[in-house]
C-alpha cells in the first residue's frame, strides 16, 4: 500500500463520518457526511503521510515555496508536517499559521511565522467546501506582500464551487484527495 493509500485508510478509520442526519458544515449547508481532518492530521502516522504527500506534490508541482501555511486551525497541523519533512528532505520550507483576526497585543500581527514580505508561499487547508476559509488566507497573505504560488488542500469535497471559487482569486488550486477516493459521487 503506497501512502496516498494509507492516508485514505487511515481517513476513513478515523476522521470520516456518515449519518442520515445531516451535518451542519462550515458554510452553513448540510451534508449526510463530514470529515474532520484533524483527527488524522494530529495524529503522528497522518502527520507523516501528509507531510510526505503535500511535499511530493510541491516537487511534481515544481513548486518552490519559501514557506506553507494557511488558516489556523486546519492548516496548522499540514503546514507543520510538511515544515518537518521538508527538512528531513534537505530542501527546507518554513511553516507559518494565520490568525483569524490579527493579535490584539505585541505586534498586531495576523500571520506567525518567520515569513516576510515578498517571500514565495503556498497556501494550506485541510477541506475545501466553498473555498471561504482558503480565500480569506489567500487574502491575508497578499495583504502582508507574500507572493502566493497558488494553493493546496488535503480533500477537495467537488461542491459548492469550493475550486472554481479559490481559483477566481487569480490562483491555481490542487488537492492531495477529493470526495470520490471516499467513494461518494460529486453532486
């Protein structure tokens, strides 16, 4: 089993959940089936694999981002994986977290991380529905000067034009899985 396998396997045993009572998402729309990533992408076996496979798609990318990162909390854990494979790799790539809101205190800062102005970055998020939680990072990033290389999220969900939405921005988009690798048909 490769890791892009396991990393199915290991989604479905323990962040994937169906019910005939719908979900309530993020965007405020329902759905009979959920994925909270977390669950695997806290764990040390999910941190691995994504931070193997999100690193592995940067180089088939020929992408060369200077740092990763995304919204806080679902990009947090993937920026930090691919953060420590990279290193393990000998090539590098800083991981930085954006806030919310920016820090009331200190710096007033809305991105942590050793970033700066003009650095090359990839976006992160865990599940793209809508893309809303992809596109305000995107535009926190751009407001900060960092040159956004396009973005990345571990589950693309093929609904409420989540893709067509980040792209819009002016940046491309990929994803690592999508709805279909868990066997449900896109809407």
């Amino acid at each position: 089993m490769n890791e892009r396998e396991r990393l199915i396997e290991l989604i479905k045993a323990r962040s994937y959940r169906y019910s005939e009572k719908p979900f309530r998402l993020s965007s405020g729309t329902y759905s009979n089936y959920y994925f909270d990533l977390k669950k695997t992408t806290y764990s040390p076996e999910g941190l691995y694999l994504v931070g193997k496979l999100i690193f592995e798609k940067l180089k088939e990318l020929n992408l060369k981002p200077q740092a990763i990162g995304g919204l806080t909390m679902g990009a947090d854990p993937i920026a930090f994986a691919v953060a420590r494979y990279s290193y393990d790799m000998k090539e590098p790539i800083e991981a930085f977290v954006i806030r919310k809101e920016p820090k009331g205190h200190g710096t007033m800062s809305q991105i942590e991380g050793h970033v700066k102005e003009g650095m090359s970055v990839v976006i992160l998020d865990d599940v793209v529905t809508t893309g809303a939680s992809t596109i305000k990072a995107i535009n926190v990033a751009c407001e900060n000067g960092l040159s956004i290389l396009g973005a990345i999220a571990l589950l693309d969900r093929c609904e409420q034009n989540g893709r067509q939405n980040i792209e819009a921005t002016g940046y491309p988009f990929w994803s690592i899985l999508t709805i279909e690798d868990f066997g449900i048909k896109r809407p």
